[in-house]
C-alpha cells in the first residue's frame, strides 16, 4: 500500500513490510540496538579512562605543589612562621 505525504511523495507504508518480515525486521532492530549499546560503552568507558587519567595528573601536580610549598617553608625556617602570625592576627580593612 503506498500513501501520499503532504508534499506529494509516495511513501510504502511500513506495516505492509513489517507484515511480510516481522521476525526479520525484529532481529535487524536487535542487532542495531545492541550494536549502538556496545558504542555507547565503549565510548563513556573510554570517556571515564580520560578523566581518570586528568584527575590521577591533577593529583600529581598538587603533590609536587604541596612538597614545593614545604620546601619554600624549610628554606624560609622559624622566621617564616613568626612573620605569618602577626598577619593573621591584624584585623581585616573589611571589617573596619
């Protein structure tokens, strides 16, 4: 059975295929289903390696900032810490 869109195109109604071949069709949509599925897993499994490896490089990086930070605080020794705590104890100009 053929029907006429809007337009004026001839479409085949797709009941009358489906009719003739609904195991067929069925299998051909498991098969795309499942194929488009595993994509999709390969793609977020991918996606999620990414981030792993982003956050494992973040993670680096601030350990090597956290050991260079206390190794400015060695060099600096005792004086460092008494020249901070008069800065914390100074009132803030927001407060004023």
């Amino acid at each position: 059975m053929a029907a006429t869109n809007p337009g004026g195109v001839k479409l085949i109604l797709q009941a009358d295929q489906d009719s003739e071949y609904p195991a067929q069709s069925t299998a051909d949509m498991t098969v795309f289903v499942q194929n488009l599925l595993v994509q999709m897993q390969n793609r977020f499994q991918a996606m999620s390696d990414s981030i792993l490896s982003k956050i494992d490089d973040m993670g680096s990086k601030i350990d090597e900032l956290e050991q260079s930070i206390n190794d400015l605080k060695a060099e600096m020794g005792v004086e460092g810490v008494a020249n901070s705590k008069p800065e914390e104890d100074e009132p803030s100009e927001d407060a004023a």
